[in-house]
C-alpha cells in the first residue's frame, strides 16, 4: 500500500481519505479487527497525531468500535446518517416524523409501578395502553427506539395495522379529538439495554441518550407520555428559544 500524499491537505484528512477507501472497498470485513494505531503509522508513514484524528472521525461516523484494550473492529462499510433533531416548533416535530417511518410492535395494558412510574413522571399503579417500535430514517437505518404511553381513560392505541407513520399525538386529535396544549420534556443519558441495544444494532452498554415527553391537553392533563432512545453519537438536539425583553 503506498503512503499517503497529503499535498496542500491536512495530514489528518490525508489519512482518514485513505482509510475510508479502504473501508468502503470491503478490505475489511464487517466484525473483523482494525490494524492499530502502531501498525497503521508504520504503513501509511503517518504521524500518530494524524492517524488518532483518522481513527476518531471513522469512529463517529459508526464505520469502527474502538475500545480500550479490545482494539478496533470494523462495524460498517457505509457510514450511519447522523440525525439533526431540531426542534422550536409543532412545525418542526411533524416534519420529524414526517421524514422518518416507524415499525410497531403489538400493543399491552399496563400498570406503572415503581420504577415506571419515576421514569414517566406520573403516579404509582397509573393505567396506560402502551406500544413500542422502531423508528428509521430513509435509509431504513434505525434512529431510535420509541414507547408510547395512553392514558387508559382516554383512548385505546389500535393494532399495529392501524398506525401508519402519523406521530401518535395527531393520531389522538384526529380519531379522539384530542388536542396537545403543550408538551415537557426531560433529556437523560442511559446504557442500552440487550434488548435496546438489539433493536438498534449495537452493542450492549453503549451509550445512549433517552426523551421523555409529556402531551398536555387543555385542561393540564397529561394523556400521552412518549419516550424515545436514541443512541448518543447519532443524535444533535438542538432547541431554539427567542428571548425577547
């Protein structure tokens, strides 16, 4: 493999062009482990400050997994699409769904204990319809897993075949007349669990960054809870607010 000419480019980019060939190319199988930074300095003549930068950049476009003391592995040849999530208005959160599909599992009742009842924000043995799935971009990459929550006095969710790609806040409005006021949010880090991390193609106990909103009717009721995990390195969040005097 000959060395890397740079010319009037950044060492860095130099380096991370040629790997990213390499990569796109299938050189290397998926799973298969990544040469070390050591061996890559020595084959591309590259300083170990221009192969690091390479290496970080492939990371977080989802090419490679690096950790310590496990070495590099290979996990795509294609980069994931990383997700801008911009939010400032109703606009906004329908051109999210709009722009993405989802793939739902069968609904359940349910009773929040505890644990659940912490992590909704609601009272202890409070009744909801429930259901989660799988939300994905165009490229039918998954973006996030998604549960909803429904107050049971309000409205039952439907089979699977009954939602199409609507966010389930329009669906309520327009089968149940019921009509979002305002919503809040909570933005948490969590670990994905093997049955998150499954879903999303990754490994267990990555990172992961976790949205909990509530839907307020007119009365200051909440009736819809969703919550939707996201894994970290995918995910920009980026709120607007005019501060005006």
């Amino acid at each position: 493999m000959s060395k890397v000419s740079a010319g009037r480019r950044p060492r860095y980019e130099g380096v991370y062009t040629e790997l990213r060939e390499r990569i796109d190319s299938g050189e290397f199988a998926v799973g298969s482990p990544f040469p070390t930074e050591v061996q890559l300095c020595a084959e591309l003549g590259s300083s170990r400050y221009a192969v690091r930068g390479a290496l970080l950049q492939l990371e977080e476009e989802g090419l490679l997994s690096r950790r310590r003391g496990a070495g590099t592995t290979v996990l795509r040849h294609t980069p994931i699409q990383t997700f801008r999530h911009a939010i400032g208005s109703r606009a906004d959160l329908l051109h999210y769904a709009h722009a993405t599909h989802m793939q739902w599992e069968a609904r359940e009742r349910l009773s929040a204990d505890g644990q659940l009842a912490r992590l909704l924000g609601c009272d202890e043995m409070r009744e909801w319809h429930t259901m989660q799935g799988v939300r994905y971009d165009d490229h039918d990459m998954p973006l996030c897993i998604v549960r909803v929550y429904v107050d049971v006095t309000r409205a039952v969710l439907p089979d699977v075949d009954g939602f199409s790609d609507e966010p389930v806040y329009e669906w309520l409005h327009r089968v149940h007349g019921i009509k979002p006021s305002g919503l809040s949010q909570d933005i948490r880090a969590k670990m994905l669990t093997p049955a998150e991390a499954g879903k999303l193609g990754e490994p267990i106990g990555v990172s992961a960054l976790q949205i909990i909103r509530r839907y307020f009717d007119a009365g200051n009721s909440i009736y819809l809870i969703s919550v939707n995990t996201f894994r970290s390195r995918d995910f920009v969040y980026n709120m607007r607010l005019e501060l005006k005097d």
